[in-house]
C-alpha cells in the first residue's frame, strides 16, 4: 500500500494529490481503500455526506450516506469494531458503514 497523509482539503495517496470539498477530519486507512472523514466549517455550510472512500489509485469508490436529514447530523468520527466500520454522528448515534457502498446501518444511541 502506498503512504498515505492529509493536510487542510489535500489527501496524498502515494505520489497523486487529491483535493477534496472541505478540510480532512480524519483518515482510515483500510486493507484496499481509504475512508475520508471531511469536517466542513458551519460558514461552508455541511455535507452530511462527510464520508468518502476512495481506491489506493486515488479514484473515489462512494460517499456515504446521510445518517439523518438534519446538517448538524454529520459524522464526527470513524473507528473500526471487530471488522466493521463505525461513524458515530453527532446525533450521538452509531452507524455501520458498509465498506463496499457507504450504505448505512443504525447501531442506535451512542452518546458520548
């Protein structure tokens, strides 16, 4: 796999730069592809896709979808379990991530 980094709205996948909508809040890097979390300012105005997923070759596989339909309901974070994906939106709710399609699965209320 090649070396992966992010700065501001730049990710870098081995030599190919890759811009991206808003700044990065996080980067997962899985087995074949890289999950991008974007944390857009509230002035920019929230894209409650915030996931993307993107092939070592830089192509963008997905985004993923909207955990509800509500701009404050984004996600925060990513975090593997036993295999799965995890975005836990600030609706203090988990959802599964399928890797594959960005399709969601509500794991229900996870405060934190």
């Amino acid at each position: 796999m090649p070396p992966v980094a992010s700065d501001a709205n730049l990710l870098t996948i081995g030599e190919m730069d890759i811009e991206v909508e808003h700044p990065i809040g996080q980067v997962l890097e899985l087995e074949d592809r890289v999950l991008v979390l974007l944390s857009p300012s509230q002035d920019a105005g929230r894209d409650r896709q915030n996931v993307l997923a993107f092939s070592y070759d830089g192509d963008l596989l997905w985004k993923s979808s909207i955990p509800e339909k509500s701009d404050r309901h984004m996600f925060g974070s990513l975090t593997t379990e036993d295999g799965d994906i995890i975005g836990w939106s600030w609706n203090k709710q988990e959802y599964r991530i399928d890797p594959e399609t960005g399709e969601l699965e509500d794991r229900g209320f996870r405060g934190k």
